[in-house]
C-alpha cells in the first residue's frame, strides 16, 4: 500500500511539472491557433537565468524577477520578429517558425550560459515530507499550488475582464476581431508575453526538482504538448488535468510494469484518446458551418 | 573495468547481492551490459534492475521497487549527467540506507553539487586526478596530478573533473606518438601509439598493445567515497 502512495506521489510531482508547462500552450493557441514549441525554451530561459543572476550575486527573488522579465521580452522579440512578419503564412508554416526559433534561443543560451546542470534550491527546503510511508518533496506542492494558481488566474482572466474576451475573440476570427476594432496584433503579442512568463515561472519552480541546463526545454516541451493536447488543446484545466494524468501513468508504469517503457505507454494512451476523442478531454469541439 | 572495481569493493565488504538502477542513455547501458557481463566472474548476483531515461526528473517508482525487493545489499548506478544526481537525491528521501555505489560518469564537483548532502557516503571508481592532494607520496602518478590540477585550476579557476583529464591524456599520448614517430603520416603513429608504454597520464598508467587500445588495467580506478561534501580515497585501494 505504501508503494502505491510512493508512486501516486511521484506521478504528482512529475505531472505537476508536465502541467506547469502544458499551461503555456493555452494562451498562444487561444489567441492565435499557434502551437509554440518555443514554450520549453521558455521554461529553460527562466531557471537558467535565475541559477545565472544568481551566481552573479544577485539576491534570489530578484533573481527570478529579472528572469520573468527578460523571457517575457523574449516571448514578445518572438511574436514580433518571428511570427508576426509571416502572419499570412499557414499554421504549419508558423509552427516550424516556432521550432527554429526553439533550436536558435538552445544554440543561444549554449553561448550566454554554459552547457552544464544547475540547481536551484527549493523554497521549503530539502527534506521531504513522509506520509503513510511514502515521501513527496515540499517543491512537488509548489508546482501543483503554482499551477493551480496560474489555471485559477487565466479563468478569471478570460471570464471577467474584457482583455480576456478580445483573446477569445481573436482566436473566434481574426477579422471580426479586427472589424469591432480588437487590436488583434497587440492581443497576440499580449498572449505571447504572458506565456513567455507562465513558462519562465514553471522553469523558476521545477528547477529545485528536475535540475536545469541548456537543453532541457527539448523534452519538457514535447512532454508537455502532449498533457496539452491530451486535456483538450486551448483549456488550462484540461492542460493541468492532462499532465497529472500523463506523469501519474508514467509512474504507475515504471511502478507496476517496466521502467523502460514508462515513456511508451504514456505515449500509447494519449494515442488511444486522441484517436477516440481528438479534441482532447476538456477540449471545445470544433464545428464548422456549412 | 569500472563494474570489476565496484564488485572488487562490494566482495572486501561481504556484499554479494545488488540492484542496478542505470540510464538508457549510451554511456549508462554500455557499462550496464558490462557489469552484468562480469558479475558472475566476480560472484555477484544482480537481484533486480531498473531503469530510467536520462532527462527523467523522478525516479522514486523505481527506488521504491529495489527497496522492496528482498535480499538486496547494495544499488549500482550506472549513469550519467543529470540522472544520478536525481537518483542519489531520491535515494536519501526514500530514505534508502544501502550502500550506494556510482559509476566514474559523475567523477566532477558538479555531481556532489547537485546532489547535495544526498552523496555522503556515496562510492565511485575514479580515476586518481580527483584526490591528488590525498594520494601517498610514493603514488606515481602523484607528480602528473597534482601539477595537472595545479594548472588547470591557475587556468579555468574552476575544480578539476576527470573528463578533462582524460582529453589531456589522449592528446599527451598523441603529441607523444608523433614525436617517436617523427611524422604525422597516420598509419605511423598509430603504430607509434600502439607502442606506447608506462605512459603515466591522469587517468592511470597506460600500456597499449595492438589488441588492446585502452591500456589501462584495475589500478587506473581508485574507489572513492564522497564524505563532507569531497572527494576521499577509500584506504587500500
């Protein structure tokens, strides 16, 4: 029974990070229909220039500060320069806009920083805490309270205030959006911002966990799409739920079946749902008037 | 070569009964199929094997499954980069009290670093370039360590880790060649380095042979354990 406790915690803790991740996803796609698989890079960006402002002496907190902001800046250089100019072209063609800028700011941060590991320490210290004789990191909790707080946020956001409505407005259609006299640039730019920073955030919380280097963006990324497009590509709820879902499989798999095939299952089962439900578990489905 | 040293060690401690828990990346797997290569010769029984991928950020379902399984003595690592670094953190959380026993894929500062107070007590196969303060006097590779060590550190201001040893190795043994051979024409001085012998580099004494081009015996590995957050030399070894 232990064990079970054992696993279930360690698929929390890993989920919680696909979550933290997938939540990154929403925004963009909300707003644009743009899947950015620039958001690992992001997360990367937010650790690595926390660990770096760190180690130049910078106090911690103001450390992350300055790593929220300077990968906001990034997000928004990226919507700008990147994919603002090809507008017109079509989502594939932006989505591999967004996979080049992902290996240009990897081949970047090899340069600025440095290719090895760093920590960050965690925020209620290391020791974890037991219970019914399993153990589970106080940082876990920190991610799951951190994603609940972001999910929490973009409702609010989307549903009360009237900046929420023109995002979903522009994702709707664009040129009505445009017509009512929604600055539809201006609203994507926003919506790349605040994912650059919901990225950053997750990359300052998971550091204490998973350890960060140049290149962890890579497999953070396509782990977390896939919680996205499992929970329903576009809802932050169903980003969270899908990456619970996601790690706790891996776990329970690793457990009970085989480590080296915790990754396949994972995989196959996102594969099953897809194929039974494509838009995803929370996703909106997508109807189109003839 | 590095499984025979743990095993060796494991056997001085009458621990005949492991769990190995490696990376799948290429470096974790290869030693792993070493290892389970040479157990039998060395009268070890792996008793459980787990596995895990090398950007896994937990890996506390498989420690909870080697902690579980009966019989088991002590865990063997083989990895490298961040996994083992996670492993050995979960391995004190679970709180795992084995003897834990790395491979020479962490042999740098960064690994205690990461690991935090997680490594003490933590064993490893390392080449002597890690504890050249701490070798005996009559060590002959003490002179080539220490002034390695003293350079680098002048140089870089960074702890020195074998990796860097080992390029400095190759590259002596390859300006070395080349000088005997007194030409860069290749198929010469690969005989040359075939022929090189009592070459004493960081990472141990080297003596190639045409069959053989790693020319480094048992002796190479010294077995360390991290205690008070460094590197020390397990006596007699």
């Amino acid at each position: 029974m232990a064990e079970l406790l054992q696993f279930v915690f360690s698929g929390l803790t890993v989920g919680a990070i696909y979550a933290l991740v997938a939540l990154g996803f929403t925004l963009i796609y909300n707003a644009s229909d743009i899947i950015n698989f620039a958001q690992g890079e992001f997360v990367m960006l937010g650790g690595m220039t926390t660990v770096f402002m760190a180690l130049a002496g910078v106090p911690l907190p103001l450390a992350a500060l300055i790593a929220i902001i300077v990968t906001t800046g990034i997000g928004l250089a990226l919507h700008r320069f990147a994919i603002e100019p090809a507008r017109g072209a079509s989502p594939v063609a932006l989505i591999m806009i967004t996979i080049g800028a992902s290996v240009f700011l990897r081949g970047v941060a090899q340069i600025v920083f440095d290719k090895r590991f760093h920590s960050l320490p965690p925020l209620f210290g290391a020791d974890s805490i037991q219970f019914g004789g399993a153990a589970i990191l106080p940082q876990s909790l920190v991610v799951l309270a951190g994603a609940t707080v972001i999910v929490i946020l973009l409702w609010l956001f989307v549903e009360r205030t009237l900046l929420g409505k023109a995002v979903i407005a522009t994702a709707a259609n664009r040129l009505a959006a445009r017509l009512i006299g929604i600055d539809t640039r201006r609203i994507v730019d926003f919506s790349f911002a605040v994912s650059a920073a919901i990225g950053a955030i997750a990359g300052i919380l998971v550091t204490p966990i998973t350890l960060t280097s140049y290149d962890v963006g890579t497999l953070l990324a396509l782990k977390g799409f896939a919680a996205a497009m499992l929970g329903g590509i576009g809802s932050p709820l169903g980003a969270v739920v899908g990456g619970i879902l996601i790690g706790m499989i891996e776990a329970l798999s690793a457990g009970y079946l085989s480590s080296s095939y915790k990754d396949a299952v994972a995989f196959l089962i996102i594969l099953v749902v897809l194929v039974a439900m494509p838009q995803g578990l929370f996703g909106r489905v997508k109807v189109e008037r003839v | 070569m590095a499984c025979e040293k743990i095993f060796a060690d494991l056997k001085t401690r009458k621990l005949t009964t492991i769990a190995m828990i490696s990376g799948t990346d290429a470096f974790g797997k290869s030693m792993r199929d070493q290892c389970v290569a040479v157990a039998p010769k060395a009268g070890i029984t792996i008793a459980t094997e787990e596995s895990y991928g090398p950007r896994d950020s937990d890996m506390t379902p498989q420690l909870t499954n080697i902690r579980n399984k009966a019989g088991v003595q002590a865990v063997v690592n083989p990895g490298f980069g961040q996994g083992p670094a996670i492993v050995t953190r979960n391995y004190q959380q679970l709180g795992i009290k084995l003897p834990l026993y790395q491979s020479h894929g962490v042999a740098s500062k960064q690994f205690i670093e990461l690991a935090g107070p997680a490594a003490e007590g933590v064993r490893l196969p390392a080449a002597a370039l890690l504890i050249a303060d701490k070798l005996p006097a009559k060590d002959p590779q003490k002179p080539v360590v220490v002034n390695y060590t003293r350079t680098y550190q002048q140089k870089s201001g960074q702890a020195v880790s074998t990796f860097g040893g080992h390029a400095y190795d190759g590259l002596m043994i390859l300006v070395q060649a080349m000088q005997r051979a007194k030409s860069a024409d290749k198929a010469k001085v690969r005989d040359e380095i075939e022929k090189t012998k009592g070459y004493i580099g960081t990472g141990g004494i080297v003596n190639m042979s045409p069959t053989d081009h790693m020319g480094l015996d048992l002796s190479a590995f010294h077995m360390l354990e991290i205690k008070g957050g460094d590197w020390t030399l397990v006596p007699g070894t």
